[in-house]
C-alpha cells in the first residue's frame, strides 16, 4: 500500500502505475509492490517482453557511508541486470561538488572505499556493471551543452521549483549521466530511482523529443519505494545518521538501539495492541523486513501475527534486529572483497562511451 504522498507525487507527477503481472521474472521486490511507478511504460514493457536496453543511475558520494536505502536502489538494479545488455552506475562527484562542496579528491575516497565496493557487494554484476566518474567523461559535457541549449529557464522553474546553479548544473550533466550510454548502444534506457529523481526524468525525456543534435531514444524510468527513515519519515537520510541504518553498521549494540528506538505501528499498552493489533504499514522494522527478509511465506506470517496482537513491537524489532545482524555480516565480508577488488583496479571504471564497447 502506497503513502497518501507517494500518491499524490505519482499523480501530480503523472506517472503510471505497475500491475504485478506484467514482470516475467519472480523477485521479492515484485511481490512486495516496492516498484511503485514507471514513467514510459510501453517501452518498459518491452524491455521486459526482450527488447534490448541499458541500465543507468547514479550515486553522489556526498558522505562515506551508504544507507539502506541505497540497497532498495541495487537490489532493483540486480534484479532488471537479468535481462539488460549493460549497467551503468555514474558516480555523481560533480553533483556532489555543486551541491554538497565535496572536494572532487574526498567524492574519489569514499567511492573507492564505499560507493564501488558496496553497489557490488549487494550483488550487481561485477562483469555487467560499469562505473564511472563524472569528472572524468567528457561526453556527458556534450550532452550537457545541448540540453542547456535546448532548455529555457522557466522550464527548469517548472520543473525544479526552487533553482539554483548548482542544481541547474547537476541536472544538465545528469541528463547526460542519463543518455551517453547511447553514443555507443543504440538502445533505449532505463533509469531506476526513487520518487524524488522524477524531474531529472522529466526534463530528459522532453529533451529527447526536441533534440536534432543527437538521435538519441527514449529512456524509462521505474520508481524504487525507498525504505523510510527510523523516525517514520519519508526516508533514510545520509545527513541524519540516528534516522539511518549504514552499510555497513560496525557496531551492532548501535544497531540494536537504532532498531528499538524505529517508529512502531505497535499499540500503546500490550492491552490494546492483543485487541487491535498493529499497523504494519507506518511500523518502520516491519517495513525494513519487507524489503530485506527473502522468505515469502515468513513474511506473511509475521504480517499476520502482527497486524492481529499475536506478535509484539518489540517482538519484531528483535527480528529486524537478527535479520539485518546476519545481512550485515554477509555485507562486510563482500565489502571486503570488493575492495579489493576495487583497490586492485579489477573493477569496470570507464571514461567515456567509447570504453562502454569494448565490454558488451
Ligand atoms: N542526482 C542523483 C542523486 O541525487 C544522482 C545521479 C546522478 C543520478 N546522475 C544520475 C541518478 C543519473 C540517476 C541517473 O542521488
């Protein structure tokens, strides 16, 4: 069940809505209705029924550590691997730059150490997933001149709301971020995000229409419901490390109190929760288990169990808590895998589309 805002975003920003049996392959994310929304759904739909496509998001390495939020983002991304020609994850380092004033050289060490290492740690493709740095390739800056070019002010108004430089910056490169892929595949794109990236994807598939300077083709995007914050807020937030679980959490004692101190849909005294059960829906550890928990038929039972009285908030904080302790443990020892990996520079760092051809 989707939030009253989610709605009104999805409405106001006239996306269209998903019906489960449309995705071919099984995955717990497609059961769970965590695909919220898609915009260019005929074109998605064909992507799903075969036809070829190119993955693309990216992320600002802003801050070193990554919340869980971002493993919403992967896991989707996983998941569309499957059946994509490529993936391509750019490292927002001039966003960050703009945007947060994260030195170009403190963007590069947290991606090294955490961003690289963590996409490929939660399971993406290390053949079929290529990184690169924003900094580094020039043909986002093509893209980027044309669309500001073919973009007028008010527009970006429209768009954005509130705009700034850095924000206008940000978003021209990120609609390059979006489209270079195509100087080298010829295919059409897909771009998987949460709610709060829709203008970018607006802005870039009315400047696909307009262009004549490139023959670029449509790109989709498919929204992630991202997994709140511990406050029962809208999400995870890396600027508010209480409200947020890291990947990885080093510490478990933290994460145990993270856990018991999370939002709960839990009823005040034991009394009333036996009789009316609690409301999974704003109940943050419950939440969390949806999108971590692999077991179906457990979930549902907890669901069951909970939403009745028979399980207590504190019942299932102490799931979350097991739950996400044997996720962290298996996520640290990726972590320390790809690291090296990344240390050794055996990952996939591109520069330009060029690069892109020599590995599809
Ligand atoms: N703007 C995104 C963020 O704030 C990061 C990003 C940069 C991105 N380029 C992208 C996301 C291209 C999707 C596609 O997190």
């Amino acid at each position: 069940m989707l939030s009253d805002r989610e709605r009104r975003l999805i409405e106001e920003f006239g996306l269209e809505p998903i019906e489960k049996n449309i995705f071919k392959i099984p995955h717990k994310f497609v059961d769970r209705g965590i695909f919220i929304a898609v915009r260019g759904k005929d074109d998605f739909v064909n992507m799903l029924e075969g036809e070829p496509f190119y993955i693309l998001t990216g992320i600002m390495p802003s801050y070193k550590l990554i919340h869980l939020g971002t493993y919403a983002v992967v896991e989707s991304v996983k998941y569309f691997q499957q059946i994509s020609k490529i993936t391509i994850i750019a490292i927002a380092d001039i966003e960050s730059l703009s945007t947060r004033n994260v030195s170009l050289e403190e963007a590069k060490e947290f991606s090294i150490k955490y961003h690289i290492p963590t996409y490929l740690a939660l399971g993406l493709d290390p053949d079929k997933t290529l990184f690169y740095y924003q900094s580094d390739n020039p043909d986002i800056l093509k893209i980027a001149g044309d669309v500001a070019r073919k973009t007028t002010f008010n527009e970006l108004k429209a768009v954005y709301g509130d705009i700034d430089p850095a924000r206008i910056i940000s978003s021209l490169i990120q609609i390059g971020d979006i489209l270079f892929p195509q100087f080298a595949i010829s295919v059409k794109g897909l771009v998987p995000i949460g709610l709060d990236q829709d203008p970018h994807l607006r802005l870039c598939r009315d400047y696909i229409r307009r262009t004549k300077m490139f023959n670029f083709k449509q790109v989709s995007s498919i929204y992630i419901r991202l997994i709140p914050g511990l406050d029962g807020s809208e999400k995870m937030s890396k600027s508010d490390p209480l409200n947020s679980i890291f990947l990885p959490e080093e510490d478990y004692k933290i994460l145990k109190r993270k856990i018991w101190r999370a939002f709960s849909g839990g009823r005040p005294t034991v009394e009333e929760h036996r009789k009316y059960g609690a409301n999974l829906e704003v109940d943050v550890p419950f939440r969390i288990l949806t999108y971590i928990l692999d077991d179906n038929s457990y979930l549902s039972e907890l669901a069951e169990k909970y939403s009745k009285g028979e399980l207590l908030s504190g019942e299932i904080k102490m799931i979350t808590y097991e739950v996400l302790v044997e996720f962290m443990d298996k996520f640290k020892e990726n972590l320390e895998y790809y690291r090296d990996m990344v240390m050794n520079k055996r990952i996939n760092l591109i520069r330009s589309s060029e690069d892109i051809l020599s590995y599809i």
